[in-house]
C-alpha cells in the first residue's frame, strides 16, 4: 500500500499531498487553478499544493490506498466510454 503524506499550513493557508517521495521533486508546475504539481525528472507528478486552502476545523486523519497504473486507468476510461455510448 502506498503512503500519502498530507500537509496543512494554517499560515500559510495551503493544503500539500506527496504521494511519491518529496525529495524526488525537480520541477513545479501551475495548473492555473491555484494548484501547484510538484514532478520528478521524468515527468511524474509526485504530490500537488492547493494555495488559498482554508480547513473550517482541523483535523487529523489517516488515508490508505492502492494506486493503479496508467495502463489501467486508461482501459477502464475506454470501458466506461464504450458503456455510455452503447446505451444511445
């Protein structure tokens, strides 16, 4: 299982999830959307920063997950397109 490290900065008011390694960082890049992904060198986004994130209350948590491969996710997209489209 991997492990999701979440970081919130009351301060600073950002909200940061690193599902790989932060010291695997070597670029950021801005989504636009206040949204910050951090990427290794070969192009995987490795965690994101969401800036102006305000908690109502605080809390503390633990999240477990499996994570799948690119290869999956785009199979189970196309089954989910072909799904949708047999039903018009």
């Amino acid at each position: 299982m991997a492990e999701v490290k979440v970081l919130y900065d009351e301060i600073g008011n950002t909200l940061t999830v690193w599902f790989g390694d932060p010291r695997d960082e070597y670029v950021c890049e801005e989504t636009g959307e206040e949204v910050i992904l951090m990427k290794n060198r070969e192009g995987h986004v490795i965690g994101f920063e969401k800036l102006n994130y305000v908690a109502e209350q605080p809390v503390g948590f633990q999240v477990g997950f499996q994570t799948a491969g690119a290869a999956q996710l785009l199979h189970n997209k196309r089954i989910n397109a072909e799904s949708s489209h047999a039903g018009l």
